[in-house]
C-alpha cells in the first residue's frame, strides 16, 4: 500500500479510536469513502479533515462520558452520552461540575506555580481533586441506591461538626480543623456544601435538625464564612421552594451566623490560601482574571442546572449561593478561597457536593432521547433542531 | 416529532443536495463535494439529522470487488419536510453533473 493510502487508513483507525462505542459505524462509514476515493491524496484529504471534525466531537463525548461515569450515573445513563444524543454537558450537571473543578484546579495550580508556592501544595492539591472525584463516584452511585439512609448521614454529619468545634485543632480563636496525618483538614469545608444542597432538595425533620446541629457548630467553631455560606444556601432554598422545614433551617442558620460573627477574631491570612484574587492581580492582570474566570466556572452547575432543571431548582440554587457566598467571602476577606487556592478540604468538599445534584436535567416528556438535544455541537457547525 | 427552528447554513446546504437527490441514495464523500463542505462538518451534520430521524442510512455493497461496503444516506419524509421548509438562501448549489465534472 501506498504511503499516503496507508497513513489516510491509519487516520481512520484513529477517528474509529476517538469515537463512542455507539458512533464506531460513522467511522467505518469514513473509511468506506477513503476506499472509494481513487487520488491517495485526496483521500488523505478526506481522512484527515474527517478525523479534526468528528474525531474531535467524538474525544469531547468520550470525556464527557468519562465525567458522567465520575459524577455517578449507571449504564443506561452513560449509553445516553453519544454522539446525536445526549452530548452536552450541561445536560449533566455533576459531569459539568467535574470540568468545572478539573478547569479551576487547574488554574489554581498555575496561579501556585506563579505565586511561588512550594511544590507540596500544588501536589495536595491535585491528591484532592483525584480524592475528590472517587469520592463522588461513589458517594453518587450509593446516593442512587440508598436514599432512605441519607436523614442518619445527615445526623452524622451535623454531630461531627460539632465534634470539631470540640476536639478540633484550634486557631487564634478558631477551632475549625482536624489533623489527619500531617494535613489540616477544615470539615466545615467538605461536609457543610454536601448537607446543604442535600437538605435543600430533599426537607425532612431529621434533616432539618441535621442543619440546625450545624449552625450551632459553626457557631461555636467559631466559623463566619461557613456560617454565612449555610445561611446564603438555606435562604436561595428557600425562596425557591418555601416551606416550614426549610424556614426553621434558616432561622437557625441566621441565629447560628450572628454568634459566629460575633466571637470570631480576626485571623491573618494566609498566604496561597487566602486572598488568592487579590494576589493573583498583583502577579500579573491576566492571571487575575483567569482566577477571576475559574471562580465563575465553579457556580457553572448550579446556574445552568437551574434553567434547565425546574424540579430541583432549590438543590441547583442552593449549590450556587454556597458555593458564591464562599468565594465572595474569599474575594473580600482573609478566607480561602476554595478549589483554586491552596487546600484540599474545598477541592472535596466541592466534588462532594455536586453528588447532591441531580445526574441529568430531564427532557421533554414523550420525546425521544435524540431529539432532545437541539444546540449545536461544540464546534458550532451544526443545525439547531428542536424537538416539538 | 421534530420541526426545524433555525438551521445553520451548512445544515441547509447538506438538506439542499440531499433534496436535490431525491429518492437516490448519497454517498459522504459526494455529499460533501455537492454542498461544499468539509467531510468533518459533514458527519456530525449526518450523525444528528440521523438521531433525529431526518435521515436514514444503510450500508451498500460496491459495484466493484475488493472495496468495502459504502454508508449511503437520504431523507426521510420528515427529512423531505425539513429540507422544503428550510432551502438554502445563498447561491444555489451545483448541480450532481457539473459536482461529478469538478
């Protein structure tokens, strides 16, 4: 075989590779044309323009299908994710989640690099997002099977907080951390964005006690970030969705915030956790808003889970005003600044929390699957077509 | 079913020649010559008209020996619709004998 016919043929074995199992006939179907194409450099032509085109569509649905095993969906869910069919990832708002934080960790490891921070860090950082997206697959996969258990965890989760604030590792004032082999760990920062989005999609008695238990904790940790991030989570819950549960929550949550205030002092910052903005501006003005750009892709889930998905806009809403209410906090005062500063609790606690999330936003009721998708593909090149 | 809302122009090129073909049988690599496009904005067009029923595709055994059977593609009676209703609105596109020529 000629060289040029060889490497057109080679081509289409790497588009068969790139490919979804489901989409394999398309590349089958472009080795066909090669075939039949008699001038070898037009085949290659071919081959290689087919390869940029749906070689890469089929890479970016190959990974989404990767997030979407991660985020904790079963089979069927994943046999969705193809080509033609449920190919976006904001139809799958913890695989969008996944990008997000792999996105913004990402970004906070170059601002690390380039704020001198030692090597450790940037490689907790990365141990934590690779802890982190284990955590959730499981977490997601025994959420789908074991709901009825989630009001104990929840008890759990309320009564370790408050073990923090009493056995914790204390900090100019503060009692926020446990020491797990050489790490500090904030529990506030994995637990608290997982409780609250969960509460907020699903209000039950126990679940609210869990909210309060945790209010008081961050009270007496004592906590004001955590704190007013519990509130902003429990209040954009409960505008979306009122009920009694979910006011009681939030009346304790605002109880559990005013004394966190009040017996906090004020501790310095530190240096690659906290004031990451401010310091990355200082670095260089791009980096600034690139950290600036990767705070933004953190809320991502939240916000266009939330247009979409009108049955959990309160899990969605809550997600996002957590999630904002600490990064603002971090923005403007000595907090950390989570999943792209340095520090592994948030990076957890993030990936966590989008277990909480529904896996997919739903679709018309009646329509099929495919023509449920109707934007174009990331490359832009296709027809919008909707379903009626 | 599914209705057109706002094709893109490479989306109508494709329906146009698939049109313009009629009931016969296209191949990729002579769609993507009559309309004009790249084969890698061709295939994921295809693809998504497929899913969505536009499109119906079937494998054809070749006229000559020792070559592999081709896809080949037409439209649907929706597909038909969809093409009707949504025409290019360029230039029009060469015809099958002056693609054939080129």
């Amino acid at each position: 075989m000629r060289p040029r016919r060889r490497l057109a043929v080679l081509v289409c074995d790497l588009l068969a590779a790139s490919l979804p199992a489901p989409n394999r006939d398309w590349a089958r179907a472009a080795r066909a044309e090669v075939a039949a194409i008699d001038d070898d450099a037009e085949a290659l032509a071919f081959a290689l323009e087919t390869l940029w085109g749906l070689g890469l569509a089929g890479v970016r649905c190959r990974l989404l299908q990767l997030a979407v095993w991660v985020g904790g969906c079963d089979r069927e869910d994943q046999a969705m994710v193809r080509l033609g069919g449920l190919d976006r990832a904001r139809l799958w708002p913890r695989a969008l989640g996944v990008f997000s934080a792999i996105g913004a960790g990402a970004v906070g490891l170059a601002y690390l690099a380039a704020a001198g921070a030692p090597g450790r860090y940037l490689a907790i950082n990365v141990a934590a997002l690779l802890v982190g997206l284990a955590a959730l697959a499981i977490v997601g996969r025994l959420l789908s099977t074991k709901r009825a258990r989630s009001e104990s965890v929840m008890l759990w989760l309320g009564l370790t907080l408050f073990g923090v604030a009493a056995y914790g590792v204390g900090l100019g004032g503060a009692t926020r951390w446990l020491r797990l082999g050489g790490l500090a760990v904030q529990p506030s920062l994995v637990i608290l964005p997982m409780m609250t989005v969960s509460f907020a999609r699903s209000r039950t008695t126990a679940g609210t006690l869990a909210m309060v238990l945790a209010a008081a904790a961050l009270a007496l940790q004592p906590d004001p970030a955590m704190s007013g991030a519990l509130c902003a989570g429990l209040a954009a819950a409960l505008a979306l969705r009122p009920d009694r549960l979910g006011l009681i929550a939030l009346l304790g949550g605002v109880a559990g915030f005013d004394v966190a205030v009040t017996r906090a002092e004020a501790l310095p910052a530190t240096p690659f956790v906290d004031d990451v903005l401010t310091s990355a501006f200082e670095l260089h003005p791009l980096l600034g808003l690139t950290v600036l750009g990767a705070t933004g892709l953190l809320l991502t889930p939240g916000l266009l889970g939330g247009l979409r998905d009108g049955r959990a806009q309160a899990a969605y809403g809550a997600f996002g005003a957590v999630w904002g209410s600490t990064l603002a906090a971090a923005a403007i005062g000595p907090y950390p600044t989570p999943v792209i500063g340095y520090g592994g609790s948030a990076i957890i606690g993030y990936l966590l929390s989008l277990a909480m999330l529904p896996p997919k936003v739903p679709w018309p009721a009646g329509a099929d699957i495919n023509a449920a998708v109707d934007e174009p593909t990331p490359t832009n090149l296709h027809p919008r077509l909707s379903a009626s | 079913m599914a209705r057109a809302r706002s094709l893109s122009t490479h989306a109508r090129t494709v329906l146009a020649a698939l049109l313009e073909a009629g009931g016969a049988w296209s191949h990729g690599y002579d769609l993507a010559r009559r309309a004009g496009i790249k084969s890698g904005t061709l295939y994921p067009l295809l693809i998504r008209l497929e899913s969505q029923g536009y499109l119906e595709a079937e494998w054809q055994q070749p006229a000559e020996g020792g070559k592999p059977p081709r896809h080949a593609y037409r439209l649907t009676d929706e597909g038909l619709r969809l093409a009707r209703d949504n025409p290019v609105q360029a230039a029009p596109l060469p015809s099958l004998a002056q693609a054939s020529e080129s």
